[in-house]
C-alpha cells in the first residue's frame, strides 16, 4: 500500500492495552519532538475503537501536539503534527 505519509516515524498500538498505548505515546511523541520531526504516524487499528479512543485522548492532552485527525486513506491510523521546537 502507498501512503502519502510513508516517510513519517510511525508507532504501531496493536496488541497494547490502554494505559500502555498512553505511555508509548507519549514517550513516542515527545523523543520526535525532541529530534524535531514535523509529521508522526500512531496505528491504533480499527477494532472496537478502544486505542483509537485513548489514542485521541492522549493527543488532545498532549502539549506538543499541534494538530492531529484519522488518515482519510487508512481509518486505522491518526496522523500527527508535532509542535516546532522553540
């Protein structure tokens, strides 16, 4: 599959419970904010919508997000934009 996301660091979710997605997440979103990547990609999957859930709640909480959404081509994962360093 080609995404137009494919050169984004990306995590992937499946299998992890929420209180771990929570902590990935963060931790996943903090060392690229720290490198300085502008675009990251979470796969949280489709499933119940459990991880994707938490995984918005997260990004909502989260400082260093500046925006995030649902990739139109793939609803099992969010695309997000990190805020540039200062």
């Amino acid at each position: 599959m080609i995404t137009l996301y494919n050169h984004c660091p990306t995590i992937d979710l499946h299998g992890t419970d929420r209180d771990y997605a929570r902590i990935l997440i963060n931790d996943f979103i903090r060392d690229n904010y720290q490198i300085q990547n502008e675009m990251v990609i979470i796969i949280h999957g489709i499933g119940s919508g459990i991880i994707r859930k938490t995984t918005q709640e997260v990004l909502r909480q989260n400082k260093l997000v500046e925006t995030f959404k649902i990739d139109n081509f793939n609803a099992g994962q969010t695309i997000v934009k990190i805020r540039k360093k200062n």
